[in-house]
C-alpha cells in the first residue's frame, strides 16, 4: 500500500490535489490521508506511528508554515518523500530549508504534479509492491497488484488477466491496462501475449516458463525484443 498524506488549510485546493493524485497513481494501491492542519498530520506521526511514503504539502496553512511542517517530518519519518505543492514562487528560495524532491505551484499543478510524484517514487525499494492494474467491468473498478499477474493475453476483443489464483475478463485490450507506471514489469512477447517479468523462471527455445510452469510462446517477430529484456532482468 502506497501512503500519501496530503495537508492544505483550504477545503477545494485539498479536495483537487486529492483528485489529482489518484488520477496519476490509478496504476498503485493507495491510502491517501487528508489534513487540514499540519498539527493532525504531526499528531497522527507521533501518537498512531503514522508513516507515509510521500507527503504532499501546502507552505501557506493560516498559523501554521508547511516548511517547519516538512524540518518535522523529515526528522520523525526520514523515508518520507516531501512535495511542496503551493500558491506563492516566493517560499521557493526558503523551502530548501527542509529535505524535499520538488517545489510545484498550484497554478501548475495539473502539468508538474505527476512529475514530481514520480521522482518521489523514485525513492521507493521496491514499487512492484505497490503497483498493480487497475480494471473496470460491470460497472466496478477493482485492483488487481502487480505480484499476482502471471501474464496479460488478447483474448477475441477482450483482455484476459492472469493471475496467481484468478482469471479475470476485461472489456478492451492487454496494452490499454499497462500504463507508464507498470509497463517496466512487462514484456510483450507474442502478439497476443504480456508476461510479467517477474514471474519469468526461464527461457527455453521460443518459450518463456513461469512460475507456476505455465510457458508462454514467444513469437519471431518479438524474439530479440524479449529475449533481450529477459537476459536484463537476470543482470539486475
């Protein structure tokens, strides 16, 4: 689960920046806290031992100033990636005061939030832990994460999931589900067919073995493609 704590004095800017975030994390499981006040967040650090992996915060918070808020942070949760997200240029020379991965202007959020959120998840140890697809049939949007998927295959006009422990049937094609976020942890090596790649065991002859034994065939017209990736993977 990815935690992303979230503090703004003003009720909108909170409940935009809140919108944002979850339009350009769809692809990770997440846990987003919202504050109003920087004191809620440093309450819930120091009493409930509340730990988020990136904090997005205002400078501006009425009596309180969310640079002292970050100097906190960064003491209480060092791991903790800080975002300013604010309304003023000016705080720009003094948010260097506290550890942070950038400084973005809400009158540009929509352009460098995401950026930002992705060089804050740079810092992540392991982001496959977190990362997933996220589906929609009948109506429901669902989560499937990324360590449960065996392989992707086209299946008529209709994406078959393969999972662990579940086979799942979404409307649309494998390449519209595997966004930039959780496109490094898959090849394509058919042209009906994505693997994990970090499901793959071996590599033998044109076919990839996964970890339940299932083999995967991979197609002369994505051979060097994929057994490039694969030979990758083994060197990381």
């Amino acid at each position: 689960m990815l935690k992303i704590a979230i503090c703004d004095d003003n009720p909108e800017h909170l409940h935009y920046t809140a919108s944002l975030i979850q339009k350009e994390l769809s692809s990770f499981r997440l846990e987003l806290e919202t504050f109003s006040a920087g004191s809620r967040l440093i309450k819930l650090v120091e009493e409930d031992n509340y730990t988020p992996d990136i904090a997005v915060l205002d400078i501006d918070l009425g009596p309180e100033n969310g640079i002292d808020l970050a100097k906190r942070m960064n003491s209480l949760v060092p791991t903790c990636r800080i975002i300013f997200l604010t309304g003023f240029a000016d705080y720009a020379p003094a948010s260097y005061e506290a550890r942070h991965v950038w400084f973005v202007l809400k009158s540009s959020a929509d352009q460098y939030l995401g950026p930002a959120l992705r060089r804050a998840l740079d810092g992540l140890d392991d982001p496959s832990a977190v990362l997933g697809i996220t589906a929609r049939t009948g109506g429901k949007s669902f989560f499937i994460p990324l360590g449960e998927i065996l392989y992707l295959e086209r299946y008529a006009r209709k994406a078959r999931i393969v999972c662990k422990n579940a086979v799942h049937l979404i409307p649309g094609s494998p390449a519209a589900l595997i966004n930039a976020h959780v496109a490094p942890f898959f090849i394509r090596c058919h042209q009906g067919y994505w693997v994990n790649i970090r499901q793959v065991t071996g590599l033998e002859r044109d076919e990839f073995i996964l970890v339940n034994g299932t083999r995967i065939p991979i197609s002369r017209s994505f051979r060097d493609a994929a057994r490039s990736r694969f030979f990758e993977q083994l060197q990381s």
